[in-house]
C-alpha cells in the first residue's frame, strides 16, 4: 500500500470512530418478557390447533439510530386439534432462538411501531400419547432446523419499561413439510 493512501484511510477511520463511538457508548440494554397465543398456519394447521407461546429477548439499540438488533427465545406449545382423532392425545413443543434486526419506524416518541426480521434455530418436539382400540403406547421426535421469521410490533414506553406487542410469521426449513406460525406476543419491556 503506498504511503499516500494510508492517511486518507487513517483519516478517514479516525473520522468513523470519533463519529459512531458516542453513540455506541450510550447504546441502550432492553429486555423484554411476554407470551400469547400461537396459530399453526398452513400443513401445521391441519393437524394442530392454536397453542400458546413464551418469549424473553435482549436487545440493543442506538437512540442516535432507528436500527436495533435482539436475541430471543421463544417457547410455543401446540396442542393436537381434538376433532381429529379419538383417544389420542399429541402436541408440538417449538423452541426457538432468534436473531433479528429491528427497525422503529417512529424512532424516540412514547409509542414506536417497529418492524422485525431474523433467522434462527428451530428445535420442535412431537410427543404422542395413543390408548385407543388401534393405537396404544407412547413416541416423540425431536428435529433441529433453521428458519426465518418476520412481522412488526408497537411498544409503548413509559420512562425505563414499557410495553409491547407484536405479531410474526416464522417459516421452519424442517425435513419434510415446511412448519409455519404466526405466534402473538404481549409482554413487558425493562430498560432503553
């Protein structure tokens, strides 16, 4: 590299960091607690009814900027649609960690509308428990996938918490049938 273009791009590094570094500095912490209901959607539908679902997530976000980014947990549990099939009983668990990116559309006032999208690690868990004249015993599977998720949400802050709710779609790139939900979720939200 030649010596006349290391001071422009040391200039301009130094530019950068003086820039961004005191809104890193005051990068606020949130985290956010809440539950709801959950629909199947689509194949999963066929089989299950709505369920419910857990959340906790940690997020980060710059008030300087309308981007934030949070990691979440989810727990949703759908239990078997009862019209069905009689004398058996089943349910789907789906455990999920999420990664996603935040966007407030009305960044800074008391109620924020924000949009949210992600990838994430899917784990769902069939269990089965049959004591019917053809059925009878018990079983489960356990699969490990990836998948997307979308939607948007509102929260409104008072001071250090908050409220919130929001809705999103997560499609599941399971083996076999594709799995997809629109779990809603109200909570609470503790910190910037």
């Amino acid at each position: 590299m030649r010596l006349s273009h290391v001071f422009p791009a040391a200039a301009l590094a130094a530019l950068c960091v003086s820039t961004f570094a005191p809104a890193t500095a005051r990068a606020q912490v949130s985290l956010s607690l809440g539950g709801g209901p959950t629909f199947p959607i689509s194949n999963l539908n066929d089989t299950y009814s709505t369920g419910y679902n857990v959340m906790a997530a940690l997020g980060v976000h710059i008030p300087t900027s309308p981007f934030g980014i949070r990691l979440d947990g989810m727990f949703n549990q759908l239990p078997d649609r009862p019209d069905l099939f009689g004398g058996t009983s089943f349910h789907r668990q789906i455990w999920t960690a999420n990664a996603n990116l935040l966007a407030s559309l009305v960044p800074g006032g008391p109620v924020v509308p924000y949009l949210i999208a992600g990838v994430g690690f899917y784990n769902s868990n069939f269990n089965l428990s049959a004591s019917n004249n053809s059925l009878s015993g018990n079983g489960s599977t356990n699969d490990n996938d990836l998948g997307v998720n979308g939607g948007g949400g509102v929260r409104v802050n008072f001071g250090g918490i908050g409220i919130f709710g929001e809705a999103r779609y997560h499609y599941i790139f399971s083996s076999g049938t594709h799995l997809q939900m629109i779990p809603i979720t109200f909570g609470v939200r503790f910190g910037g």
